[in-house]
C-alpha cells in the first residue's frame, strides 16, 4: 500500500489532529519496519473500529503515560489492568448481560439449596462458608483474572526476558540508538523520554503483548463456562463458588434439556466441588505449587522466537501472538517437568473423579437424566473448548481431566468397601489419596494408551445426546464391565454404574503441550 493509503487509515482511527501525530510518529519507526508494514495491502489493516477498542483497552490498562508504563513494568510481567480491560471488552461485545435477573438469581439459590441438601447424604464434607453468588460474564472474569494471571506469570516472565533478548540481541539492528515512535499492533503511541532505550521499551512490550494474548483467552473462556470451578480449581476468591447463568441458560438450550434439571445438575457439581476445596485446606495451594513448579520449568527456543518475529507480517497482536504462544516457541519437555505433570494429573483426576462420585450419589433420586449428563461433561471437559486451548499455549499445560472414569470407579468402590466418612477422610492430607490402578501399569505415562483427540476437534452434540438417550435403559452390570474393561481393572467390587460407556474419547489423554 501506498502511504497516502495508511495516511487516511490514521486519520479514520484518531481523527484528524491525532490521525496527523499517529503518521508522524510512523514516519519516525525504524526503516526496516516503515517497509514491512507499506509492503502489505490496505485491506490488511485493521478496523478503525477496533483500533478505537484497543484504544480504550489501553486506556483503563494504565498505558496513559510514562509513569502508568514504568509502573506497568515494576508490578510484574504480565500487566493485569491490560488484561481485564481486553477481557472486558470482548464480554461486552458478545451480547452478554450486564446483570443477572432477579429470576436467574433466585433459580440458582433455588438450585443451590436444593443441591445442598442432596450432597448431604453423599459427603461428609460441610458446606463452605457463605451463599453462592450469581456471576454475569463480566462479573466471571472480575473474579478470575487475577487467578489465571498468578497462574500464569511464571510463564509470562519467561516469555518477556525472551521475547526482550531476541529483539534487542538478534533484532537490534533494526533498532539502534533511540526510539522517538513505536507502532504497538494497531496502536502508534508516543514514546518519552524515559523509555527510549529499546531494552527498557522491550519490556513494555512484552508485558503487554502476553496481557493482550491472556485478556483475549479470558473473554473467550467467559463465553463458555457455567460455574466457579469448571476448570477443576477454585478460581473465585467466595469459596461457596457462583454460576454465570447467562451460559447456563444457553447450554440447557444447546442440550435441549429441561431447564431446571440442567441447573440442578450445574448447581451440584458446584457445590461438590466447594465442599471439596473448602474442607481440604491444602488442596488449591497445592494446584498452585505444582502448577507453578510446571511453568518455571519451560523454556523458550529463542530461534523459534526470532522466527516467529521474522514473519509476522506486522507489529500488530495477531500477528505477534505467535510470539508468545508457547505451542510455537515453547520447551516443556524436561524431567521435572513429566514430574510435575504426572502429579497435576493424578490429582486433577481425583479431584474430578470424586466430585462425580458425590454429584451421582447425590442426585442419582433427583435428576432424570443424571446419567446423559455426567457423560455428555465429561465428552466435553476431556475434548476442551477453543478458550481452554487458548489458555493452553499461554500456560503450557492442560487443566483438563484424565482418567476421571478410573477415579470415580476408584473413588465408588473405596465408599461401598469403607462409607463416605473413611472415602472423605482420605483428603485429610495428599499421602492418604488412593492410587489409581493406571499409576501402578505405567510410571512413565500419565494413564492408559488411548487415543488422543485432535486439537481443537469438535462434538456432535446432538448426535453424542441421541446416542446417550438410546442406551439410557444399560444395566449397571453392562456398564460395570465396561468400566473395568476400560481401566484394566477387572475387579469392579460394588461399584456402581459410572455411565454410558463410550468411545474412550472422555478418558483420552492429549498431549500435555498444547
């Protein structure tokens, strides 16, 4: 494109007193870049539209001015205000409610306590402190973004020294001496004083494209999940959880499930899960450990990087997100590593696994179609949505479930051998968790060999539903057998039917590298 072409671009997304300083500053770029970007063709630019959005995201992310950037840069490697900002505005534009009802309010309560009552016959675990609350999409990702971030910064810092030693070491060329201007994505800002030297600049740079990246998979993801502990942690800060009914509603339509029995069901896997996470002190610091100890592990193939930098077409975020996408530049194969990923599997597994033990004994006399649903979730956790993938090349691992079948067998059979009060006392510290018989079959995988889905595959649900509603008269026994069947074990004891048995695809194991 001509440059006449990105002129009237400027002008069309700042108007035309800041449009005119916008070219300016483009003027001042590095020649190298100023011919990079002429070189790709007008349509190819981004919508002025969403250049305005981005604008405004920056604005409620402290990029206003040289202090909020040194700020942004002293408070850690991934800039969080940037972050939510992106994740609040990728909510607002996707039709999401800016409040919850007081009828979808008063249908979780009404779930929520239904479930209580129920759980209290299949745990001996009490009910954590406080009520539940109902959450708007919004209102999900207030709550979880400083999770995901901690999660995520061991990560992110990598990332940042790598993505600052590839552009000042083995980019430097293109920018020696000062920088007066500097195209961030579709975004020309200004550059003081202060932060002229390309180092310093990288650093910013770096802290906000990963928070660009992280913002957008947090908007995404908030899009698809019903409840406070979908991922099989605890990410809000109220321990008793919450539901964004919104999506609820949404996925009881997707089912073509009587409403209620969807939010009953919802509602019980909820409050499992906090019963879980309240009564186990050691529980999520445990996640959050090993978790950790998984990120600081990786490694980035600065290479990779430089490759992936070479060939964005610009320095815009999509172009760039490869940079820090760690399916790309990532290196997560070491030893401490395998260590780590084993034990955030296996307790994963048990976690998922016992709340599904406790959600069937609890709504087995109250839910129809119990049954249908518990397998149609578990379908869905295994093959994970284009959010939880997202999330996983900026984490580098999984937080999906695996072996959930063998650990809920695993978990029935120690309550029909031992009762709920012996099975609940096993959480009292992570020594006394039962093994799973996989653990003892293969120390050097993860679980059986079973076929691994594809990345971003997706699941006929209307045929998987029709399909469950077919064999929804098995016998226990059928469904026992195909249990041990599938987990190796052949001794089943009294457990019960742990659901239509399928195609392996809910117990498959994808790559831990995503």
């Amino acid at each position: 494109m001509d440059e006449n072409a990105l002129h009237q671009w400027f002008i069309n997304c700042f108007g035309p007193v800041q449009g005119e300083m916008a070219f300016s500053q483009f003027n001042n770029l590095p020649e190298e870049i100023r011919e990079q970007l002429l070189s790709r063709g007008a349509e190819s630019l981004p919508d002025p539209q969403q250049v305005q959005s981005l604008m405004q995201a920056f604005m409620g992310g402290g990029m206003n001015s040289f202090g909020e950037m040194q700020q942004t840069i002293s408070e850690g490697p991934i800039n969080v205000k940037l972050a939510k900002s992106i994740a609040l505005q990728r909510v607002n534009s996707s039709g999401s409610e800016s409040s919850v009802t007081a009828e979808e309010g008063a249908t979780m309560r009404r779930a929520m306590s239904e479930a209580n009552l129920w759980l209290d016959i299949a745990t001996a675990f009490n009910p954590p402190a406080g009520e539940a609350e109902p959450l708007t999409r919004a209102g999900w990702v207030e709550g979880t973004i400083d999770a995901w971030a901690q999660f995520a910064a061991p990560v992110a810092a990598s990332m940042n020294e790598a993505l600052s030693a590839v552009i000042s070491d083995r980019l430097g060329d293109a920018f020696e001496g000062e920088i007066t201007g500097m195209y961030a994505g579709p975004v020309p800002i200004p550059i003081p004083d202060g932060m002229k030297d390309p180092k310093q600049l990288m650093k910013l740079f770096a802290n906000t494209s990963y928070a660009m990246q992280l913002g957008q998979a947090a908007g995404a993801l908030s899009l698809e999940v019903r409840g406070s502990f979908d991922q099989g942690i605890r990410m809000l800060d109220n321990p008793a959880g919450g539901m964004i009914m919104q999506n609820v509603d949404d996925y009881a339509t997707s089912l073509e499930f009587d409403a209620s029995e969807v939010t009953e069901f919802l509602a019980l896997r909820e409050q499992a899960y906090a019963r879980l996470y309240a009564s186990v002190p050691w529980l999520m610091p445990r996640f959050t450990a090993l978790i950790g100890k998984y990120a600081r592990g990786i490694t980035i193939d600065l290479d990779a990087m430089e490759e992936q930098l070479r060939d964005a077409s610009a320095f815009d975020p999509e172009s760039l997100s490869g940079a820090v996408n760690l399916a790309n530049v990532g290196i997560t194969d070491t030893p401490e590593q395998r260590e780590a990923l084993r034990s955030i599997e296996t307790l994963l597994a048990l976690v998922e696994g016992w709340v599904d033990c406790a959600v069937w004994r609890a709504g087995m006399a109250h839910l129809p179609h119990l049954d249908q649903l518990r397998e149609m979730m578990r379908r869905e956790r295994a093959v994970g949505g284009p959010a939880e993938l997202t999330f996983e090349n900026l984490l580098g691992l999984q937080l999906r479930p695996k072996r959930v079948r063998e650990a809920a067998a695993q978990w029935e059979r120690i309550t029909n051998e031992q009762g709920l009060e012996a099975r609940d006392a096993m959480w009292g510290h992570p020594d006394m968790l039962p093994a799973l018989p996989s653990d003892a079959t293969d120390a050097d995988t993860t679980g059986p060999a079973e076929e691994e889905p594809r990345k971003g595959s997706s699941i006929d649900w209307d045929a998987e539903l029709s399909k469950l509603l077919d064999d929804d008269g098995a016998g226990d026994g059928q469904a026992e057998g195909d249990d041990a069947q599938e987990n190796g074990d052949s001794t089943t004891g009294d457990a019960h039917d742990d659901g239509p048995a399928d195609d392996g695809s809910d117990t498959s194991e994808p790559s831990h590298q995503a």
